[in-house]
C-alpha cells in the first residue's frame, strides 16, 4: 500500500452556523484521545507527512482537523481509494475529572453523528462509514478520563484502542500493559510508536480493510 496524497482539506467546529463536518461518501476515521497522548505525531508519521501541529503548538483546539487520504494498492491490487483521517480534539484539560464527558461534546458528537447518518440518496450504500481510533498512553492504562471516553465513544462507532509511545516500555511492563488494556477494553490494543514506526501497519490494515475489504 502506498500514499499518494494526504492534505488537511477542513477544520470543522460545532461553533458556528455550519459546522464543517464532511458528511459525503468517503469512511472517516476518527483519532481521539487525551492531550499528548501522541495524536499528531501518529498522524503525521501514518501519512508520512507533518500536517497536524504537535502538541507544543496546538494549544486547546476544539476544531477536527480532516485529512483526505489517497492510498494505492492494498492485498487487492492497485485500485485508488480515499478516506478521511480526522484529528479530532483532545479531552482531559478538566481538573477533577466530571468534565470529561463535556469535553467531548461538540465536535466529537458532530463527527459522530455523520458516522452514524445514512448516506445521501445515491451514494452507495456502506456497511462501514468509518472507525475511531481511541488513542491511550501505553504506560498508563485505565485512566479515568480515557475510561470515560470509551464509555461515551463505544456506544455511537467500533471503536479500535491503540496504546501509544510503546517504544518507552521495556518488554515486561510492554507485556503488562497489553494484558491491562487487553482487560480493560476488552479488546487487543493496536501497540504503536511514531517514534520507530512500529504499528503504523497495524492500524493501515484496519483501515483498509473497513474501506476496501482488504483484510
Ligand atoms: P498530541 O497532543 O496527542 O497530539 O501529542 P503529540 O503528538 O504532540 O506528542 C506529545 C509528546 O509526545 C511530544 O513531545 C512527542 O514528541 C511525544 N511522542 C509522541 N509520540 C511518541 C512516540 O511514539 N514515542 C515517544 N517516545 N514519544 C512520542
């Protein structure tokens, strides 16, 4: 599989009279998780480009970011196909913690709800508009905040834990982890590091595979 473009083409915000959000007939696929959990360096590093803003940058956006993707090739051969990837706002800024669910109000409920819309009249029909991928610290597992957003997320998309910054583990408490989350979610988290690449696969075969059924 290989990249032939991937551009920021909206930043969408709940704010205004419209709020942005793409609703055509590419999937979506939504990255959440809490302020530097390794968001944008994951993004940067699947599209192989540096388009989000890391978090030194950034600041508190309340915006979703969509990058339109074109990917060749893939298990089926070299068909051309697109999806969004969507940087969607972080959450856990609130102290305390009860503000969470505030948090991702807004924008995150707007990306969802055009996940879970039908499509328009004469696009083809879908079974699967898109995924989110919940983004968690593989170094601290069960965190109240991320607990909640599964809770708030799960129930709306599939929705796919990836534990980030795995590169800072060593193999034991890797392992620890994994089993942690493993419980936790119930689910296999997606292991990755931006740092070494490890794992960008992994979460490009999930993609592909919603998009084009290649498994
Ligand atoms: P965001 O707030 O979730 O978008 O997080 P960033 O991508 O800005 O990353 C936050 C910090 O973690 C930055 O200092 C990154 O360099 C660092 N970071 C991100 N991903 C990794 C990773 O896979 N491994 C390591 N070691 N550091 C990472």
């Amino acid at each position: 599989m290989k990249i032939l473009s991937a551009d920021l083409v909206t930043s969408a915000y709940t704010g205004g009279a419209r709020d942005g959000i793409i609703r055509d007939e590419l999937p979506q696929f939504g990255f959440i998780g809490r302020s530097n959990v390794g968001k944008s360096s994951l993004l940067n590093a699947l599209m192989g480009r540096t388009l989000a803003r890391t978090s030194a940058a950034a600041g508190k956006t309340r915006h979703a970011n969509y990058y339109r993707v074109t990917a060749e090739g893939g298990k089926g051969g070299l068909a051309t196909w697109g999806v969004y990837l969507v940087d969607l706002p972080g959450y856990g800024y609130a102290r305390g913690g009860h503000d969470s669910r505030q948090e991702l109000s807004g924008v995150v409920d707007a990306y969802l709800s055009a996940l879970e819309r039908p499509p328009a009249p004469n696009a083809p029909q879908r079974e699967d508009r898109g995924a989110m991928f919940l983004m968690v610290d593989s170094r601290h597992p069960g965190l109240a905040a991320d607990l909640e957003a599964w809770q708030h997320l799960s129930s709306r998309a599939r929705v796919h834990v990836v534990a980030s910054k795995v590169d800072k583990l060593s193999r034991s408490e890797r392992a620890k982890s994994v089993r942690e989350l493993t419980r936790i979610f119930n689910q296999a988290p997606i292991v990755v590091s931006s740092t070494s690449g490890e794992g960008l696969d992994d979460i490009w075969r999930v993609i592909a595979s919603a998009t084009i059924g290649d498994a």
